[in-house]
C-alpha cells in the first residue's frame, strides 16, 4: 500500500502531521519499542466535532467552564500520540518514542500496562455514529507507515480500547467498521 505518511524511528515523528506537544507523556521503559496500536474515539463536547478542545484537553488548557461535561473531565491528564480528525487531518500529540498516557488500567494478551508498549491514536467520533471515509482512508496509511517503522507491529496488534480496558471503555465503539479497516490495509 502507497502511503502519504513517513516515520522517522529515532525521533518518533510522522509527518506530514500538525505537531502539538503535550505534556501529558514520559519515557517509556528502557529498551521497550512499540508492539501494539490502540484505536480510540473520542469528542469534545460529546458529539461535536471540529473544535479546539480535543487539542486543549491533551495539553492541560481546557476551559472547564466551557461545557457541563468539561467539570466531569476536570483534572483528567491525558494524551493519545496521534489524533485523526473527521476530515482525515492529522495532528500528533506525543513522538512514538515515549509513552503517551491513553489506555490506563489495561492488557494485551497478558501483559499489562499498554501505554508503556502502545502508539495510541485517537479518532474524532463517539461509538455509535460513523466514522468518516477519510477517516477510514487516512488510518490505513497511518498504520502502514507505522508497520514500515516498527516491523514488529501488524495488523494483529491492532486494538480496540474496549479490547484492553473492556470493564471500562467501549471505544472506538459499534460505529468503527473493523472489515472497513482491515480491507484498507490489503489494499481492497
């Protein structure tokens, strides 16, 4: 697959990509490489899409007083290393050479603490609403730049969070189109 996306593995950046840093992050463990890929949904308010605030909750600038929903989230210190906006844009939050915190309390066929061996990439959406083709289009180039830097990720170390967190989330949800994904991926 031809993809638009390049990784450069000592750095941990993609481009093109807008780069907005969040401090919401720290060193992985010595000697861990990325082995998994985590697939979130999330928007800010719940069903809207478009705006800032995804971009101010990953750096610690949200307005609580915005939105009702923005004082159930005060305090939260989070990050994912990539966004994927309904539009297909992408902006990186986190290099994948550290550990974005975005999957929490979790586990991948046995081993624990996902954020210390995943990428996180979020995509703007909420569980039951589709997602955007260019969503869909976009991620698969993601991924295949992802598998080109870190050969030792393939599409069986795609996952949901409602996969490695199943008591607590449930995203990217019922709306995100796996076949559609895995059928970019080979190029259908």
């Amino acid at each position: 697959m031809q993809t638009q996306f390049k990784i450069d593995p000592d750095n941990g950046l993609i481009e093109p990509a807008s780069q907005c840093r969040s401090p919401n992050q720290d060193a992985r463990p010595d000697g861990v490489q990325p082995t998994l890929v985590v697939l979130h949904g999330i928007s800010l308010p719940p069903g809207q899409y478009g705006g800032p605030e995804i971009e101010a909750l990953f750096t610690n600038t949200l307005d609580h007083d915005a939105h009702p929903y923005f004082d159930e989230i005060r305090g939260l210190e989070v990050s994912a290393h990539l966004l994927v906006r309904r539009d297909g844009s992408l902006t990186q939050f986190v290099p994948f050479t550290a550990r974005a915190w975005h999957a929490g309390e979790s586990c991948f066929r046995g081993e624990h603490r996902c954020n210390d061996y995943s990428i996180g990439i979020e995509l703007e959406g909420e569980d039951e609403t589709a997602y955007d083709d260019r969503q869909y289009q976009a991620l698969a180039e993601i991924l295949q730049a992802i598998f080109d830097a870190y050969p030792q990720i393939t599409a069986r170390e795609i996952a949901g969070h409602c996969d490695i967190a199943p008591e607590r989330k449930s995203d990217p949800g019922p709306a995100f189109d796996w076949l559609r994904l895995y059928d970019g991926l080979i190029g259908a």
